[in-house]
C-alpha cells in the first residue's frame, strides 16, 4: 500500500532538524531509517511506501521511504501517540527531489493527515521517482 504523508517544513523532522525537502534529502543519504510519528493508527504494513509530501510554501512530493514495521502505540506523546520506522529511499528521493510533483499534478487536491495514495496518482510518483 502507498501512504501519502504529510510534513510542513517549518516542523521538526524524525531525527530533529527542518523537515524541509534538502533536510530529508540529507537524511536519506547519510541516516535514512528514521522513526515516524502518527496522530492516529493507520494500517501501513511493512513493505508499504510513504510518500513524504511537502506542505507549505513547496506544495509537493520529494521523498519516499519504504516502512518497517507496523505503528505502535507509545506513551509520553499524547498528540502523536503512534510510532513507526521506515527508511528513506536515497536514490528515489535524490530523483523526486530534483524533480518533485507538484500538488496541481496530483488527483488529491486537499490532502491532510496521512491518507492513501489515490490509484490515479500512484503512476506519476513510481514513475518521477524512478521505481
């Protein structure tokens, strides 16, 4: 299953930094398994890719990672009580991030939270990231 994640660059990324697209670009390069935080439980299974979508001001896809494990629930952090690890994709998100998808380019206009990559849309991102 593909998920479509949500980040603003202005928030914190999984290691600490910006989680603005050249941040996670570094990561996926030099620390790409990462720990993952959730508002809600999702059903994301190993194997399922996070597409990491880019909100304000960029509006746009430019990394992926491929997840580990399945959310766990976790204590301590009542406004992200789920966490999952996944890995970033180094070589997938060097290609999105030299050439992201746009929003415009996607079939989900308003996307929030983390919800399922639309079928309709799952073509131009395998395809702009080289998978």
């Amino acid at each position: 299953m593909d998920w479509l994640f949500i980040v603003k660059p202005a928030d914190t990324a999984p290691d600490g930094g910006s989680s603005d697209k050249d941040h996670m670009l570094h990561l996926a390069e030099s620390a790409p398994r990462q720990a993952w935080c959730l508002s809600r439980w999702r059903r994301m299974a190993p194997g399922d890719r996070l597409w990491i979508y880019f909100a304000s001001p960029v509006r746009e896809v430019a990394a992926v990672a491929v997840i580990e494990d399945e959310p766990r629930e976790v204590t301590g952090s009542p406004r992200q009580p789920w966490r999952f690890t996944a890995t970033l994709d180094a070589a997938a998100t060097r290609r999105l991030h030299g050439a992201p998808v746009p929003l415009r380019a996607l079939s989900n206009q308003h996307p929030q939270g983390v919800t399922r990559v639309k079928d309709a849309d799952l073509g131009l991102l395998m395809h702009r990231a080289g998978l």
